[in-house]
C-alpha cells in the first residue's frame, strides 16, 4: 500500500514538473516574439507596467512627460546596479552601463508593444506559481528522495533572481550582455528543471536493460556539444543586437539589406552551424553504433539531429528572406531545444552510470 501510494505521489510530481518545463519553453518562445517585435521596452518600468498592473491602451491615458519620468526611474535603479557591479569588481561592465547614451533613450507609447510585453510577464508569473507548485509537490516526495526538494527550490530561487535580472535589462534599456545573460540563466533553469522532471521518471521506471556501451566517452562529447551549442545560443542574442542597430539605421525599412551589414559576428554565427550539424552527425554514429535498437537514446539523437538541421534551415530562412519576424522566434526556440535535447542525452548516460533504485 505504502509503495502504491508513493508511486501515485510520484506520477503527481512527474506531471506537474513536465508542465512547468513545457511552460518555460513557452514562455521562450514568448520572449523571442517580444525580441523580433521590438516590444522589449513596450513597459518602460517593472514589475509595473506604466506604473500600473494593468497597461494602458493609448498614449492618453499617460501624463504629458511620461517619458522624463520612467527615464529617471531607470537611471536611478541602474546607479545601484553600476554601485553592485563595482562591487563585486566588475568596473568594465559598471563603466559600460554609465557611459551608454541609449539608457536615456524612452521609446514612444505603442499599445501593441506594451501588450506583448505585458502578455510576457504575466506568463513569467505563472511560470513563478507553476515552480511553487513543483516544490509543493517535491516536498510529499521528501521520504523518498530528498533531492528533489533541494532542487525544485532551486529553481525557484532562480526564477527569483532571473525575474530581478529582467527588470535590469528592462532598466538598461535592453543592454546586450544583460540579455545574453538572461538567455543563459533560462537556458540553466531549463535543465534544472528537465534534471527534476527526468530524476522522477527513471525513479519511477528503475533501471532495466542498458541501453548503450562507451557510456563515459560518449557522455564528454555530448558535454562539448552543449557547450558550443551554448556558445552558439549565445552568440545567436549578439547578432540580434546587432539587427536591432541596423534596423533603426534603416528606420526599419530595407530589411533585406540588413544582412549584408551584420559584420563577422553573423558569418561566425552562419558557419559555425555546420561546425554543430558535423558534431552531431558523429555523435548520433556513435550513439547509433554503441546503443541498443530502438532505446530511448537513439530516439533522442535523431531527433536532436532534426532540430539542428531545423536551426539550420530557420537561419537560411532569416539569411535569405530579409529575416522575416515570423521566423525569429522560431529559430530561438529551436536552439533552446537543441540544448534540452542535449542535456537529456546526458542524463540518459549519466543514469546508466548512476542508476536509481525504482520505487
């Protein structure tokens, strides 16, 4: 009776903690439509929007020097920010926040943009309840694996911080390396939450037959797979800043000619992909060759084969049809899926390194 009921306890959490995972990539999604729409500072202030919960609808509703006002808030938060920054010995960055013109920059009202931008948030605070809920649920499984518990409270203090880190770049003004760094937290808390989603599935299923030989080697080239998928990822936000400086050069006409302008940073981007298409060609061999038929690990190398092939495609898409919007926030979920996809090869090694007792 007692295993019955763990066991339903389990599926409970199995449940929840892949409907919040679902709901991150979502919500990256998300964050790519606000990206390619430019509506990053549709709400100028945060958590607020407008200095209100609920946005306005038209420029009216604002006061006459609305811009003046939200310009100083965020100069006001950045000088504590550059004053952390100096502290923890970061000048460069403090120095680079203090010196840069477009922070006292404010964008005219758009409803659209502020919209976008508000549907944004109000998935990021579901996404903070759903984390609530896993821990919720992580603490009835404290009898049978006390990990979750340390994790699922993790991840909620990094949605925490990732939530403070995105009204910093909302108060630098959409700052470069602020939003690649924000990219690379949701990506971390991506695969913490894939590592609580995935831990609950193996202890439910036990370890059974191994699935592949050459565990260990295969286990250090998916590492560097992820890490220069990482690299990529990263990279990918950086020439997205740069289309953004092109494209009010260009006062948003002319897309098809903001290629042409990007510099090496989007050459590096563009090959570099093949780089990843050859890797993964190798790994997927590999894992073909050593793995079991038909296990779970082949299943997921062919389809993180698929998805760069797809990244590939996506960004073809963008090179050669003047990088229509649609597509870009395609192209961006696409790479965090590379990297879960990644990720869960890992820890299909890993357990069969490592594997769990079943409950």
């Amino acid at each position: 009776m007692n295993q019955k009921k763990n066991r339903k306890k389990l599926d409970g959490f199995i449940r929840v903690s892949l409907i919040t995972t679902l709901a991150i990539y979502f919500l990256i999604l998300i964050g790519g439509i606000v990206r390619s729409s430019g509506a990053g500072m549709g709400c100028p202030d945060w958590p607020k929007c407008f200095g209100s919960w609920v946005p306005p609808t038209s420029e009216s509703q604002l006061p006459p020097d609305y811009k003046e006002q939200y310009v100083a808030q965020r100069l006001e938060k950045n000088d504590r920010f550059v004053e952390m920054l100096r502290f923890i010995g970061l000048e460069k960055q403090a120095q680079e926040i203090e010196n840069d013109p477009n922070i006292k920059e404010e964008q005219p009202f758009n409803a659209t943009k502020t919209w976008i931008e508000y549907i944004n948030r109000l998935i990021g605070a579901l996404i903070g309840l759903l984390i609530i809920l896993t821990l919720i649920f992580a603490l009835g499984l404290w009898k049978i694996d006390k990990a979750f518990t340390y994790w699922s409270f993790a991840a909620l203090l990094l949605v925490i911080f990732q939530g403070w880190i995105g009204s910093i770049v909302v108060s630098t003004n959409l700052l470069q390396w602020m939003i690649s760094f924000h990219m690379v937290l949701a990506l971390v808390i991506v695969c913490l939450l894939l590592f609580i989603y995935y831990r609950a599935v193996k202890l439910k299923q036990g370890m059974g037959r191994l699935d592949i030989d050459h565990a260990s080697g295969l286990t250090w080239l998916i590492v560097v797979c992820g890490l220069l998928m990482l690299g990529q990822v990263i990279l990918g936000t950086q020439v997205r800043e740069q289309v953004d400086i092109v494209s009010r050069e260009y006062a948003y006409l002319d897309s098809d000619k903001w290629i042409d302008l990007l510099g090496v940073k989007f050459l590096i981007h563009r090959s570099y992909s093949l780089l990843l298409l050859a890797l993964h060609v190798w790994l997927g061999y590999l894992i073909y060759k050593f793995a079991r038929e038909n296990s779970v690990i082949v299943f997921w190398s062919k389809l993180l084969l698929g998805l760069i092939m797809l990244a590939i495609a996506s960004g073809a898409i963008l090179s050669y049809f003047g990088l229509p919007g649609w597509i870009q926030p395609i192209h961006l979920l696409n790479g965090t899926l590379i990297i879960g996809a990644q990720f869960i090869i890992w820890l299909e090694l890993y357990y069969q390194k490592y594997p769990l007792e079943k409950v």
